[in-house]
C-alpha cells in the first residue's frame, strides 16, 4: 500500500496557482470513454469522454439537484485546497468538451477535466460494495441512504473490522473526513469512498478524494436566504447541540426527517470520533488548517474564483428540475410545466460576493472544528 506520510505532516512548498482558464476538448478526438457502473442506491452507467494523458471530463449533469456552474468552480477550488494543504488529490480544471451535449443530452457540454485515479489493470470498489460484500455487524449498511443535502456519520465504519486491523487506510479515511467537513460537504456518503484494488480484487490503497461539487459554501449563488439557511445547518452539525423534538416538523416526509435529525448532530460526532482514536491525524490536520487560515487573511485574493471566458456565469439553482423530469422521470409533460416555471438562464453570478461569503464561511468552519479538535 502506498502511503502518504510525507503530505500528512508537510504541506506542499511551492503549490501551484488557481487557475480560471478552461481547457477546451472536442468530443471527436477523445481517445476513450470511461464507462464505469455506479454501484449503489441509484445505479446506472457513466460515459465519460476520455482525453490524451488520462484526463476525464466530467460533465455538469442537468439533473444534478441544484447544479449550478459553481459546482465546477467548487470542484477547482477544493481540489487546489486539498493538494496544497493536505494530501495529494487530483487537480480539476474548468473544461468544454465541444459535441459532448449533441451526443448526451443530459449533460451539459462544460464541466471539469481531472487526470483520473486508477491506473491500468486496477478499479474502484466503494464503501457500499465492500460492506455488501464483506458485511460487518457495526456497520448497518441495509439502513444507507444515498441522500442529496445530508451529512453522514462515519463512526461505525471506522469501528468496523476491517479498518480496525488496515490502520494505515483508517488514518487514510479519517483524513478525507475531516477534510470533508472542511469544504462543507452535502454528499460525502458512503459511494463517494472507495478502495483502489488490482485485478484479483485485493485492496491497494485508498483512492484521494474527487467529487467536491456539494460545497456549502458554494451553493445556491442565486438564493442567498437558501444559501445562508444551509450553512446554517452544516454550523449546527458541527456543534452537533440536541435536536428538538419539533425542530425538524417542517418536513412531512417521516423517513426524510429522520435523516435529518440525524445529519444535524452527525458531523460533530465524526470529529470527536476522529480527535480520539486518531490524534496521529488530527495533529496534521490541525497544523496545516491553521496555515490555510492564515492564507485566507493575508493571501485572500489567491483564493478568488474568477469568472472563466466563455464559461456560463449565470445560476439557475432549480433547472435541474426541468432535467430530472426528462431525463430521469422520463415525464415530458412535467418537464414542460417545469420549464415554464423555472426556464431561463437565472440570475447572474455575483464573483465578488460569493468570493467574501466563501473566505468568510471556510474561516468559520475552520474555527468551529478547531474548537472541537483541540
């Protein structure tokens, strides 16, 4: 197993910069597509356009719960925050891929480009294949849920036998977690972990961390009230304070509040986990995220999004509605209902305000979590 002691205590000396240039790819010239099955609660099959060097696009999907151009922004900016600060991950970079919309139609033709995770020979098995697979009584993976806008606990899967006795992949995972609670992320569940294995299946290592388009802090750029409302509840999962026996009655769903009676305490409750098994990881973790403050002060406009040529600058936080009728509910007449009603480009994006809500809202994660972790 290849470890990575060396960025767990040393962050990067000479990182690169942010970068807002996209890359741009026609569709035609892909060298291949990664057709990969995504195994878990909603099961279905990706294409994605494969380009020289190993570079994946990876698509803004129209119905993607609240997609907004910003997701790809998000997954930019945490990726260049992860590799700078924490462990080596995988660079994205704004991306067209001309002729890719045509050819889908449920994606659009910009997103992200990233070098991908797995060399040849090897795959990805996720944290609810493995436990499918190699069930474990602490970890009760029949009650999982792959729910958009949750936070997850991960407490029993780091009490599970099999991270128990791989310690090297536990600190590995805990790493990731607390790095996950960072960037405020609304869909870390269990499918968006997985182990790289070779061909007989054994497991090499962890696979770095992709998927950070569910940042808090870069969500719903049209609506600030909705904006300020999430953030809200990742601050109150991080103090993880009792949940009211009314607090949640909002949502008639019984099964929806549930989840997220439990998403409101769950955060806390990963940190406090990780500070006392894991004090080897949260050392680091609280060393470097010290340094990433400081930056956030004196080196502010490093961390800018920038509006990209060309890129959409526009935010439409309930499009994706318009999409899920199409092309997932098969229902055009909903579809259509839905286009009169949220049709359109949206509201222009407004850099300058969601750069000070973004280096506001990191610094007080920042914060809250150091409270809790010293």
């Amino acid at each position: 197993m290849r470890r990575q002691e060396n960025k767990k205590e040393n962050f990067r000396e000479n990182p690169t910069k942010l970068t807002w240039i996209p890359k741009v790819y026609n569709y035609a010239e892909r060298t291949g597509n990664l057709k990969a099955e995504a195994v878990g609660v909603v099961s279905g099959e990706k294409h994605f356009p494969v380009f020289e060097d190993r570079m994946v696009f990876k698509p803004l999907t129209k119905s993607k719960p609240f997609s907004t151009p910003l997701f790809a922004c998000a997954e930019v900016f945490w990726s260049w925050v992860i590799d700078t600060y924490f462990v080596p991950a995988p660079l994205y970079q704004l991306a067209f891929c001309r002729g890719y919309e045509a050819e889908c139609e449920k994606y659009y033709d910009y997103g992200t480009v990233s070098p991908m995770i797995y060399e040849e020979g090897e795959h990805l098995l996720n944290l609810l294949e493995f436990f499918r697979t190699y069930p474990d009584e602490k970890v009760q993976i029949d009650d999982y849920l792959n729910y958009c806008q949750m936070f997850y606990d991960y407490t029993e899967i780091l009490e599970a036998d099999y991270f128990q006795t791989h310690r090297g992949i536990a600190e590995d995972l805990a790493m990731q977690i607390l790095i996950s609670v960072l960037k405020g992320d609304q869909n870390y569940h269990y499918e968006n972990i997985a182990f790289v294995c070779d061909a007989s299946g054994q497991i090499l290592r962890l696979a770095p961390m992709i998927d950070h388009e569910f940042s808090t802090c870069f969500m719903f750029p049209d609506n600030l009230s909705r904006h300020n409302y999430w953030f809200g509840e990742l601050q109150r999962s991080i103090e993880g304070k009792p949940v009211q026996p009314d607090e949640y009655k909002d949502f008639p769903n019984e099964k929806e509040r549930r989840l997220m009676e439990k998403s409101a305490t769950c955060l806390h409750r990963n940190l406090v986990y990780i500070k006392e098994h894991y004090p080897e990881v949260t050392a680091p973790f609280l060393k470097n995220v010290s340094r990433l403050k400081r930056d956030l002060l004196q080196k502010r406009e490093s961390f800018f999004i920038r509006k990209a040529k060309d890129y959409p600058d526009h935010a439409n936080s309930d499009a994706y509605r318009i999409g899920k009728a199409r092309y997932k509910d098969h229902d055009e007449e909903k579809a259509a209902a839905f286009e009169k009603q949220y049709g359109g480009e949206g509201k222009e994006i407004s850099f300058d305000l969601m750069n000070c809500l973004i280096n506001y809202e990191v610094q007080e994660i920042i914060e809250q979590m150091e409270k809790i972790l010293r």
